[in-house]
C-alpha cells in the first residue's frame, strides 16, 4: 500500500507546476500524509515548491502545542540537511482577533454551537488568507488533506459526494483555484496505526505521538488548516483547551486521568468559560450597539478572567497569553473606559510586561487631584459612558450611573442593578 501510494503521490506531483500545501496538524492522518510526501520528496529532489502549512490558534493544549513545535523543527532540520524546496508555514490568528482579544478584551461570550465565533477567526479566516496569498503568486494550488472515509460516517459521505476530476483531484468549497488531493481517503485506522507504528517519519520516531494517542480519549484529530471535510474541533483529541462548546472535554479529562494531573486548573477554567456565558449576571444587560439584550462579559468578570489566566500561567509553568494580546486587551479595555490600565497591571502582578510603563492622560490628569476626586467611583462611572457613547439609544445612561454609584458605596462592583 505504501509503494502504491508513494507511486501515485510522484505522478500526481511531476504533472503540474502548482505547488503542493501539505496541511499538518500533528495528528496521526496529517503526520501519514506528510511523512508519505516527505519519503517521496527524497526520491525525486522535488523541482517545485512544497508548503507544510500548520496552525497555531494560541489557545492549543500546552501538551500538544509543545509536541508540534517539537515535532515542526525536527521537519525543518530535516529539510534542511536534505535540501528540499519545502516551506514550513506556521499560521496563527491576527492578534486583534485571538481569542483572548475577544473573550477577555471585547467581553465576547464564551462560544457555544449557536455562537462559535473562534473557528472563523483562530483558523478560517488566517488560513484562507494565506492559501489566497499564495493563489494569488502561483494562480493554483494542489491541497493535500489527511482525511479518511473510514473516520465517520459523515466523513464518507463528504467525501463520496465530492467531484473529482481525471486526476482525482476536487476542487476547494471555499477558495478558488484550490484542488484537493486526499492520498489516504480508503485507509482504515488500522491501516494507519501499523504503518506508523512500522515505520518511523524521516525526521524522528512515532513514540511521542503514540503516547499523546494514548493518554487521550477518542480517535479523532483535529485538522487545523482549512479543511473542507473537517467536523468539528469541539469533539477531537487536538482541539482548543479553552473550548467551551462542548459540556465536557473528553480529551483532556482523559489526559489528566492519564498522570498530567497538572492540566486540572486548565480543565476548571474552561468550565468558568461555559458556566459564566450562561450566567446572566456575569454579562451586561445591554449589547455593544446599545440595544436591550444579554451583552458582553462585565468588565469586573473579564478582569477576573484575566487574573486567573495569568495565575495559571504560574502554577503550569506555561505562558498562556502573549505579550502582544496583553496589550490588544488593554486596547480593548481603553475603549470601554478604563483608565488604570488594568491589564497592564495585572500581567505586573504575575510578573508579565515588567518593563511597560503607560500612563493613560485621564488618570494621570486624575492624579493631580487626588485628594478631590475620587478616581476609583469615577473610572466606574467613565466605564458607563465609554460603553454609551456610540449607542443608538441613551435611555437609562443615568439611571446606570445612579445605580453603580450607590453600588459602589455599598461596595457591591460587580453588578448593574
């Protein structure tokens, strides 16, 4: 099976000048596929370009984004030594965009199946603008995707409804000029484990990935480039560790059943993630546009997040949120009237961004008059304003500053009555 395969990925590569996208996600297909390519690449000295392409959402499981980093430099090395005309692309998510930036920035709710607003963003939208990118410099491309008939029913189908042309290749749903070639779409698991198992990839052994396989639970692994067929990231071994979309994450529950017991503050997090979307009052009453209507987190809960987030990072010994979405969420904050620079504050406190000093000019202004004004009930108040000001409706501005005012006096912060 493996020289028949390796036979017909040469054909199919010596007959065009378009260039190949090996999409890898770590997981057991992606990894057959890419290894079949690689063995075949070293038998013909490829003459045209070759793109593994991967994707790092910023919110993969730390157990998993240290493997594919691992395994991604052994590839590079491996490309290297060998002088292969092969690119290894790591796609990640714009920053204004990641998922940080909006859960705990903007206040978005944590996604659910009726509002899964990160799949767009962390992989979609990255990804398509690359593979556009690259349509735009080569007119075509060919698309090579570990998917199998044989990982569910569903998948069949996907897969037997699709036209293929006289090469077998199908055309992309969703981008132009984009073919698609699914080398190992008749495998069964079986057949997958056992070449992996016997045969070792170019660039290293199997065992690590093996042993992920078995500390997880379930079969499935989640393509992470633009896949066409690919279900959703909810249910998989390689999803998101923040995903709430699902009740329970299997995945990671079986991870920690299996010895990484470390993982359980992450596991506890993602369970706030989903109870507090459904608490009432953990959202505003109003959304970003002024309308009545269950809104973004409360800034007192997405300041909640952000220092339990940032506490975590400590007790994992493994950064959770970068530096960058850091700033993006105090941008974000700015906007919604915050004027101590909470965020900034809080990375300080956790030992994070210890060489930023920023002065918002309101507090600064503030400051001088301390002994006047109080800055704290002010901040509350600006906060109120901040979140109004574009609103179509200013009804009730001034009942909600009288409300957080004695609130705030009766030292309840938290809610809007």
């Amino acid at each position: 099976m493996k020289k028949q395969i390796k036979e017909e990925l040469k054909k199919q590569f010596l007959q065009d000048n378009r260039p190949w996208v090996v999409t890898f996600s770590g997981g057991k297909d992606s990894t057959l596929v890419l290894q079949l390519v690689m063995e075949m690449l070293l038998e013909i000295k490829n003459p045209k370009d070759v793109y593994v392409v991967s994707s790092d959402t910023f919110i993969e499981m730390p157990i998993i984004e240290n493997y594919l980093y691992d395994v991604i430099d052994k590839i590079k090395t491996f490309v290297n030594k060998n002088n292969l005309n092969v690119k290894i692309n790591i796609i990640t998510p714009d920053i204004q965009e990641s998922f940080w930036s909006l859960l705990i920035g903007k206040g978005y709710p944590s996604p659910n199946r009726n509002f899964r607003w990160c799949t767009d963003r962390l992989k979609i939208k990255p990804t398509t603008k690359f593979l556009l990118d690259l349509i735009g410099e080569y007119e075509s491309i060919i698309m090579l995707l570990g998917v199998r008939k044989a990982e569910s029913e569903t998948r069949a189908k996907s897969i037997e409804k699709r036209d293929n042309n006289h090469r077998g290749l199908s055309m992309h749903d969703q981008i132009p000029n984009a073919y698609i070639l699914s080398p190992i779409k008749d495998w069964s698991n079986e057949d997958v484990w056992t070449f992996l198992s016997n045969n070792p990839a170019p660039w290293g052994s199997h065992d690590n990935l093996m042993k992920l396989y078995d500390k997880g639970s379930g079969e499935e692994d989640c393509n992470i480039a633009l896949n066409p067929d690919s279900e959703s990231c909810g249910k998989t071994r390689f999803g998101c560790w923040a995903c709430s979309v699902v009740n329970k994450d299997k995945s990671m529950e079986g991870m920690i059943e299996s010895g990484e017991e470390w993982m359980k503050p992450l596991n506890s997090f993602r369970d706030k993630l989903k109870i507090y979307r459904d608490d009432k009052t953990k959202r505003e009453k109003r959304r970003r546009n002024g309308y009545s209507g269950l809104g973004p987190f409360l800034f007192e809960v997405r300041k909640e997040f952000l220092k339990e987030l940032l506490s975590i990072e400590q007790k994992i010994n493994h950064q959770l949120i970068k530096d960058e979405e850091l700033h993006q969420i105090q941008t974000y904050w700015n906007f919604d009237g915050d004027i101590q620079n909470s965020a900034i504050n809080l990375a300080k406190e956790y030992n994070r961004l210890e060489n930023i000093n920023i002065e918002n000019d309101i507090y600064t202004f503030l400051k001088e008059y301390q002994n006047e004004v109080n800055i704290d009930l002010f901040s509350r108040l600006y906060e109120i304003e901040k979140q109004r000001k574009n609103s179509a409706n200013r009804y009730g501005v001034l009942k909600e500053m009288k409300d957080r005012s004695l609130n705030y006096f009766k030292r309840e912060f938290n809610e809007i009555k």
